[in-house]
C-alpha cells in the first residue's frame, strides 16, 4: 500500500522510478481510520525524502547513491503536531461553531475559523453565535442548500456527498480528470543557476541560500514552505494586518521569518513586488484568482522574477465550477465523498472524518517534494515553472486506494522528540524527531535554526 501510493506520487512528479528502490520505511502502527492515512504520511515522507536525494546528488553534495529512511510512526506524528510545548498549552484548532451538523437530509461542514466565515454562516442560519442553536437551524435546512447559500454569502460550507455523487458532480469530474500535479513551464532557462539569488548548498542544508516568499495560510501551504525551511531556505511568510491562525501558528511558522503586509494598498504592492524579485521560489495559497486582483497574477509575477519556482496550492483545483470556492481540509472530506465512504466502511450514518487532517499534510509535503524536483531542475539548466496540486486531488487519491492492512493502533506521543528544545514566542517546546533522513556522503534531514514565531514578528524583508 505504501509502496503504490509513493510510486503514485513520485511518477506524478515525473521522478525517476528507479529512486524509489533506496527508500527504506521503518516501523508499525496507524492512525485509527478506514483510509489508509499512515500509508499516505510515510509514502509522501518518502517521495520527500527521494526528492532531497536527487538534489544532492545534482549539486554535487551525494555519492550518487543516496538512501532514504522514513520513520513510519514520524511520518503520522508530523500529520499531527509536530510541536510539544513545555509548560503551557497551543490555543485550541477549531473555533466553538466549526464541525459537522445534521441537516434535513444529510450532513454538512461549517467552517468557522476565520470571522467571516463564521458571520456568513451565522448570517444566512439567522442565529447568534451558539453550537446548539446552529445545530437547530441546520436541521431544516436541505444541505446543499444550506452549503450553498453560506458559500454566496463569502463564507465556507460542504455538503457530505457519496463518491458517487462527488464523482457525477461537474466539480468532481474536473478534479478526477486534473493530473494530481500540474506543471506549467513558464519561463526559458536562465543563463546559469546563479540566477537563483544566494543558493550554497551543504549536505545537511541543501536549500541554504534560497529564498522562500510564502504567500499561504492555514496549513497545507505552511506545511510545505516548513519543510523548505527544515531543509534551509530562507522563508519569508507574509500576512495581511488582520489575519490570525492562533492554533496552528506554533506549528508551521518553526524556521520562518512572519511579517504583515497590506496587499491592498500601492506601498504593500510595492513591497511585495520588491520580495518577489529577490526570491526564488513563491508559494501561494490563496484561492485561484485572488492574487490577479491583486495585481499579482502569474504572468506579473513571471515579469517581475523570470525563473522563480511558482507553487500553488487550491481547494478544488483550477478548473470546474467551484475553481474558485473557499474550502479547507475538513470542508473536502465532506463533499469529496471520504467521510460517507468512511461512514460507509464503518457502518455508521454520522461523517467520518479522518483522525488527522491529511490532505492538508499530504498536499503540503507533496508540493515541498515538487518544488525539490523544480529547484534540481533549475540548476541543470533550465527555467522556471508553474506547480499546481489541490486537497481535491489528494482527496481523489486516497479514495482510490485500498483500505490498508490491520496494524496495531498507533500512538503520536510515542514518537520520540529531536531532543532539542526549541524556544518560541509562546515559551519552550520541543519538537517530534525528523520522519525522514537521507543518508549518503553525510545525513540529511530537517533541521530548525529558530524557534516557531508568532506572525508580524519581523519585518518584510530578507535579513534581519
């Protein structure tokens, strides 16, 4: 299982198929669910890891015949968190509104985290801010009704949907027909790899010296741009004045540089052009078509960095009708069909949601491994691209797969920390050991030189 779905997942990256044979996963245990998630961790660890090797060995820091090692239990842990703090508690994930309710008919998700999306959802229910009086306004509401009025009011909604009908519906057969990787070249070769601004690869930092505008929020993106960081790129992450993500922020912003910016205004434009022509790679995950409002579509953004590395991430993909909907991880598994299929195999009516929230990890240690692959291809020679992958897609993948094998139950606490402690805006903490390691003429895996930091802490630019 986990070899089939690495193999998947690399070929869709267009690696090197024989790579995949230096790969070694070590270990027992999943996360308790009829999908097979710890499968899925420790195959997009491993394609991770795959892409770290070739990269070594096409800068020069590799024998040639790297070896991969995935920690199976890491690998699940890192779906989790990844964070332990020492002496005081993350804020809670969820606001009091979000989750699964019932409907006349069915099932549908709110998603209420951010404030707007909890006033739409409370605006179109007609109800103040209390979990049992959505609970009773939901349960005359038709589902995909509700999901859909709650998504024209700008907020974020999902139906609970069969594969079946996710697969009938106009936006699932968009997704399943999407490659689960969409590569655009954009740009001809550079003159040399010097284009990328500072890059020094070493073995055990092989991105040191690349720079990493990160443009993304929540969790997939974050999870992507965490890793670049782990593996030592410069990244810059860059939010508006008023965006807040309290319960997730100790979790990705380890290594990372967090600053504001107003991109609506011309001087926040103007700097974010400015950090855009000093990078080398920019990933966004923002929903298709909010950066070209903004003055930044891709063609913009290829005139103002030729060669840049452009990686983005979406709900449902780049084509179909919802192209352009809000949706998060918990949204997905609803109307993608995973959590009725889920319900269905444990032979319950309620949604089944996924013990993690997967396609978020998944879709961001995929995009990391994408933009490996694009960053070795950039010092062979050639030019800049587009990457485009979506929580749809993912979802689509676990679907097809078949249910893994029984395992015994694992356990994330078990997974042993790095035995660093690391000091964050919030006070001490450590971290869940590296699931990878890639072994060759040294060893390569993560590695943090600065603790999580809370967003706004540093300035918008590239240095202290």
């Amino acid at each position: 299982m986990t070899r089939g779905l690495m193999a998947t997942m690399w070929a869709a990256l267009a690696g090197d198929p024989g790579r995949l044979d230096r790969v070694a996963c070590e270990g027992t245990g999943a996360l308790p669910s009829p999908f097979p998630v710890s499968e899925l961790a420790t195959a997009v660890v491993g394609v991770t890891g795959c892409a770290v090797a070739e990269l070594l060995e096409v800068v020069g820091d590799s024998s040639g015949r790297a070896h991969v090692h995935v920690d199976h239990a890491a690998a699940s842990g890192w779906f989790g968190f990844s964070l332990r703090p020492d002496g005081w508690q993350l804020p809670a994930a969820w606001d009091p509104i979000a989750g699964n309710y019932q409907g006349a008919d069915g099932w549908v998700r709110l998603h209420t985290n951010v404030p707007a999306h909890r006033q739409a959802a409370l605006d179109v229910l007609g109800v103040p801010e209390s979990r049992a009086g959505v609970a009773q306004a939901c349960r005359s509401w038709n589902v995909v009704e509700l999901e859909e009025r709650i998504v024209a009011r700008g907020g974020c909604a999902g139906a609970m949907r069969s594969l079946t009908e996710w697969r009938r519906h106009p936006q699932g057969r968009a997704s399943t027909h999407a490659p689960l990787l969409e590569r655009i070249v954009s740009e001809p070769a550079p003159t040399s790899s010097s284009s990328l601004s500072k890059w020094a690869p070493s073995p055990r930092r092989p991105l040191t010296g690349v720079r990493v505008l990160d443009l993304t929020r929540v969790l997939a993106g974050p999870v992507a741009t965490r890793t670049l960081a782990g593996l030592g790129a410069t990244v810059l992450r860059l939010d508006p004045p008023d965006w807040a993500e309290p319960g997730l922020v100790p979790e990705v912003t380890v290594g990372k540089r967090c600053a504001r910016v107003d991109f609506g205004t011309p001087s926040g434009r103007a700097r974010v052009e400015s950090l855009l022509a000093e990078a080398d790679v920019v990933v966004h995950g923002l929903r298709p078509g909010a950066l070209e409002r903004a003055g930044l579509g891709a063609r913009r953004r290829e005139r103002i960095r030729p060669g840049i590395v452009d990686v983005a991430l979406s709900a449902y993909g780049w084509a179909g009708p919802w192209a352009h909907r809000r949706g998060f991880d918990s949204v997905v598994q609803l109307t993608s069909g995973l959590a009725a299929e889920g319900a269905r195999r444990r032979g319950t009516d309620t949604p089944a949601s996924l013990p993690v929230q997967a396609l978020d990890h998944a879709a961001g240690w995929f995009l990391a491994a994408a933009t490996l692959r694009a960053l070795a291809e950039r010092h062979r020679g050639h030019g800049g691209v587009r990457l485009r992958t979506s929580l749809a897609g993912i979802a689509n993948l676990l679907a097809d797969a078949p249910p893994g094998h029984a395992q015994a139950e694992l356990d994330p606490a078990s997974v042993p920390d790095s035995g660093q402690l690391e000091q964050t805006d919030w006070g001490p903490a450590r971290r869940m050991v590296a699931p990878f390691a890639v072994t060759g003429a040294d060893t390569t895996t993560l590695g943090f030189t600065r603790g999580a930091v809370d967003l706004g802490r540093d300035e918008p630019t590239w240095t202290e």
